[in-house]
C-alpha cells in the first residue's frame, strides 16, 4: 500500500482539524497575509487546502508586553483574522460543528476563534460575553502566567488552581456554549475545571510527560481524567515539547500513540500543531505536510476508522456537544 496516496484521499473524505495556531501575529506585524499563498510561517488558507485540513484553530494570543491593554491587543487579532476569513475565498468563521462540516462538504475552510489565556477579559464576563458576539468560541483560561482566573505553568510555585473569578468564568463559558481549553494551566486548575466544568473540555496543544518531561506536557494521570471527562487532548508538534534533538515527525507520532495505547482507543486524541507559535521538527514543517502524519500513523496498522477520530472526528464530537 501506498500510504501517503492512501493519507491523502483520507483527508479528502473525513475533516480534519488542527487544534490550535498563531498565525494572526504575522497579519498583525505586517509580514504577510493568510488570504495568499506564501513560504512564510507554517499555515495560510491556501496551504491549508493543500494539507487537507477543514478547520484551523486560530488564537488570539497575548504577548505579555500589551498585558496593560490586552483588551484592545485581542480586539486586534479578532479584528485581523475576521478580516483575513471575509477575504478568503471559500473560508468561513465557524460558530457551530455544522460550519465545519459543511466547509468539509464544499471543499472549503473554517475558521474557529480562540482567544489564549484570558488576560483579555480583563476581569468581565461582559467582556467575555462581548467576545462571543464577534465571533469567538473556544478561551484558554491562562497562558504561562498567573492572571485573574487561574496559574500558568510558568508560574507554578504557588500550585495554585482557579480563582472565585475563575469558576464565575467556567461556569459563564458553560452557559454561552464556549470550548474551554486548558493548555498552559498547572495540574491543579486543570482538575479545578475538570471537577467544576459541566461540558468536556480541550487541551489544545501539549504533548505527553511520559515520554518527554516538560511543564507544558501532561501526565497520563491528566490524560485519563481528561479522557474520563469526555475531553480531547491535541497532541502538538513544537519541537521543544518532545525533545528537541530527536523531535521529528515520528514522534509526533509516537506522543499520538501514546495516548491511543494509555487509553486503549483512539476516542480522545486529536491534532494540536502550534503552527505559527512555535518551531516545528522535521517532516512537519509546514501545514502541508499533514498527509505524511497520517500516512505514518496508517503505517503503524490504524485503521480509518481510528484514523478519521485523531484527524477531526474526537473534536467535531466535542464541538457538537458544545457549540451546538
């Protein structure tokens, strides 16, 4: 069998969905647009399309130098990715799991909005509410820092978990129908929101403590529970979080196995590149090399059916169930 040929027809007959990437910050700084094919950084919408991939996952992320204004910094980045999707032929905002299937259908692409790390609701759930309104659904609660809903992992000498505001903004996010993502928060918030959250919840991109130790990593104690609650975990391909010596596109393969093996099936384990935030290792060094992922996961014996959850099916379940 040829398994990349094989790889891509897959792609073209089940979405597929990449849980998280910063690529607003090259509109932002002016270095190129998502709407025109380029060599820079790692996704635009047409290399996206070239990959195969449904729906990216894009984040409003926070550099912690505009934490004095971040409200206004996370109006900018929804401002330019909504923007870069109105101007995107054949790319659409997706506020529900129908978006992304139907972008599927046409041979299109949807975009999700997520904002990293909740600096950007500067303490008000109007804010947060407001979000929703232009488009956005899915928050990390923290990025590497403590802010006034919970601890990074940056910061974990306190072990601190969530804050009284907090809860008030799990229980808010429940309410409206937003993906709560817990990437970069410590091991006690991150059990703080599974015992508090009353929908599954993302870990967006990380990759396994058992096989690479790093704070941004989780342990197959968190992997279970996370699995227990119905969530998905997005396996990313930064090099750093896998050893960055030996960090390839096997291993990326080898962290996704991990999870299938821990948790005997492959329900809860999903992509989580990181594009355009991080390095990536050989192999995977742009968005349209996604095929040869998965043609390597169909070289080690899974099968489409397994294949067609890791790609998208694991997050489209958890979108429908929250997102509607």
């Amino acid at each position: 069998m040829d398994f990349l040929i094989e790889a891509v027809a897959l792609h073209k007959r089940c979405p597929v969905i990449d849980g998280h990437a910063d690529s607003v910050l090259a509109v932002l700084g002016g270095q190129r647009t998502l709407i025109q094919r380029s060599d820079k950084g790692h996704i635009d919408w047409p290399r996206a399309r070239e990959g195969g991939l449904t729906c990216t996952v894009q984040a409003a992320w926070i550099d912690p130098v505009y934490y004095p204004v971040a409200a206004r910094r996370v109006g900018e980045a929804i401002d330019g990715l909504l923007r870069q999707i109105a101007a995107g032929e054949g790319v659409r905002l997706a506020l529900r799991a129908e978006d992304i299937t139907a972008a599927h259908e046409d041979g299109g692409l949807a975009v999700l909005l997520n904002i990293e790390g909740a600096e950007g609701i500067q303490g008000s759930l109007a804010l947060l509410r407001n979000y929703y309104r232009l488009g956005v659904r899915m928050m990390g609660l923290v990025w590497n820092h403590r802010n006034e809903v919970a601890e990074g992992v940056g910061e974990p000498e306190s072990g601190g978990g969530l804050t009284r505001f907090g809860r008030e903004v799990v229980r808010e996010m429940n309410r409206l129908g937003m993906l709560i993502d817990l990437a970069h928060i410590t091991p006690r918030g991150f059990f703080d929101v599974l015992e508090l959250s009353e929908d599954p919840v993302l870990f967006t991109h990380g990759n396994c403590h058992a096989l690479h130790e790093h704070p941004r990593n989780l342990t197959d104690e968190q992997i279970k529970a996370l699995a227990s609650h119905g969530g998905v975990f997005g396996v990313s391909f930064v090099a750093s979080f896998m050893g960055k010596e030996k960090a390839s596109l096997t291993t990326v393969a080898d962290h996704i196995d991990h999870v299938c093996q821990l948790l005997g099936n492959a329900d809860h384990v999903g992509l989580g590149s990181d594009f355009d935030g991080a390095d990536m290792p050989p192999g995977l060094e742009d968005v349209t090399r996604l095929p040869e992922l998965t043609a390597e996961l169909l070289r080690r014996g899974y099968r489409e059916e397994d294949m067609a959850k890791v790609l998208g099916g694991n997050y489209l379940r958890v979108f429908r169930q929250v997102l509607g």
